[in-house]
C-alpha cells in the first residue's frame, strides 16, 4: 500500500467518524442552516417591499435577488461547526488519542474538513427549499444548476479550511464559535443584500473587491440564467487563495501543536 493510499485510506476513517457525529447531533450540524433562513424571512418579509421597490421592483424580484446572496451565507455559516469541532478535538484530548495510532497527521484535518464541506451542502438543500417555498423562481437549466453546486461546494472547501484554521488557533471552544463570525457576516458587505452600486463610496470600494461579491453575483448569474463575465474566474481564484492559505495554516499549526 502507498502513502497516498494510505493517506485516502485514513482520510475516509475520519470522515466517516465526522459523519456519525454530525448524524447524531442533527441540530449542531443543520442549524447553520437556520440564521440564513431567518434573514431570508427578515429581509424578504419585513423589507423586502421598500427594497425591491428602490431596486425597480417589487417583494417577488427582490427574494430573487436576495436569495443569492443567502445561498452564499450560509455556505460562510457553516464553517462555524468545522471551527468549533477541532477546537473540541484538540481541547479533549482525543487528539493525543490518535498521536498513538499508526495513522497519517493530515487525516484527521481532512476528514474535518470533506464532512464539514457535505454538511454544508445538506444545509444549502434546507435553505433553496424554504426559498422556492416562499416564492424564488431560478431560471437556471441543469447545467447552470451543476455550475451553481460546483461553485458552492469550492467556496465550501475554502472557506472550511480557513475554518479549521480558526479552531487550531482557538484554546476553547466558546472562542473557536466566535472567530468565523467575520466570514460568516462578510456577504452582508457585499451584493448579497443590495447592490454593491448603491453603497457609500468607501463601503462601495470594500464591497466590490471582497471576495464574497464575485461569488455572490457568479452564482446570482447561474441561477437567473444570465451573463457572469469575469466573476467566475475571479471567484474560483478566490477560491483557491483561501483554500491554500487555511490548509498550509492549518498544517502548520497542527504540527506544531501536536509535537512530541
């Protein structure tokens, strides 16, 4: 057996340990999905008139703008739960559990990660739902759809590395919760909830080259069945960047962190 199989092979025994926890424990690992469920309902219910009427339409045009931008928050929620599970793991000892086992290091992150990644995606499926329940109307076909997951599930990737990152860093656990916040509300700076067009023009600066803006309106794009220009390419870019600086972060601290 190689080292890579090796590797995959240990990788798969992580992700199925994550998977049975987030199986045992529904409510932590699909109540990610509940803060973007509750501001589609705030902002479509209680300001979804005013807004759409200043954006030239009515409540039903702006949940289709609107839900977008959701989509992509709670792709940036559910990294809380990766953040918060290896700070558990790394607070409790089982860590020091697995230091005795014939196993390879980088396992245990990237079972961490790929479960926190189909958990995420399980909670978006909750979230397009109550959308399409309240009136979202995509005029995607099935390729844009594929387009729309794929990009979803690489913004996941990313966004979890840097995630696990965070609960590294973290001594307990009520700090490893309270560090993703900032990814988590970056979206609300950017197009998700109004256009980057209409802001102040500092916050208007800030909001057009974060990286939650090309990915917002890259997926806003694929679901109405419209142009995206150069925004795909910028977002996977970003995608990459992110991906690349949480898992060389979060290499280094767990070896660090897990010395001899």
């Amino acid at each position: 057996m190689s080292t890579l199989s090796y590797a995959v092979h240990d990788s798969m025994t992580m992700l199925r340990r994550n998977i049975k926890h987030a199986l045992r424990y529904p409510g932590v690992s699909l109540g990610a999905s509940m803060m973007p469920i509750m501001m589609l309902l705030l902002f479509v219910y209680a300001f979804g008139d005013s807004i759409g009427s200043g954006m030239g339409g009515g409540r039903d045009a702006y949940l289709n703008y609107l839900t977008p931008g959701i989509i992509i928050m709670g792709v940036a929620s559910g990294s809380m739960s990766t953040s918060i599970a290896v700070c558990t793991d790394m607070t409790e000892g089982i860590i020091n559990r697995f230091r005795t086992m014939n196993i390879t290091r980088s396992s245990f992150m990237t079972g961490h990660v790929v479960g926190s990644v189909l958990t995420t995606m399980v909670s978006l499926v909750l979230v397009v739902g109550v959308a399409l329940a309240i009136g979202f109307r995509p005029d995607a076909n099935p390729l844009e759809w594929l387009a729309a997951a794929g990009l979803l599930t690489a913004i996941a990737f990313a966004v979890t590395w840097l995630s696990c990152a965070l609960g590294l860093i973290s001594k307990t656990v009520e700090s490893a919760s309270n560090k993703p916040l900032l990814v988590q509300f970056l979206p609300f700076l950017g197009s998700a909830f109004v256009p980057a067009e209409s802001m102040s023009p500092g916050l208007r600066w800030f909001a057009e080259y974060q990286p939650f803006t090309p990915m917002t309106e890259t997926l806003r794009g694929l679901l109405s069945g419209s142009e995206i220009g150069n925004d795909g390419w910028v977002s996977l870019a970003w995608c990459a960047g992110i991906a690349l600086v949480g898992y060389v972060w979060s290499r280094s601290l767990f070896n660090s962190n897990t010395k001899r």
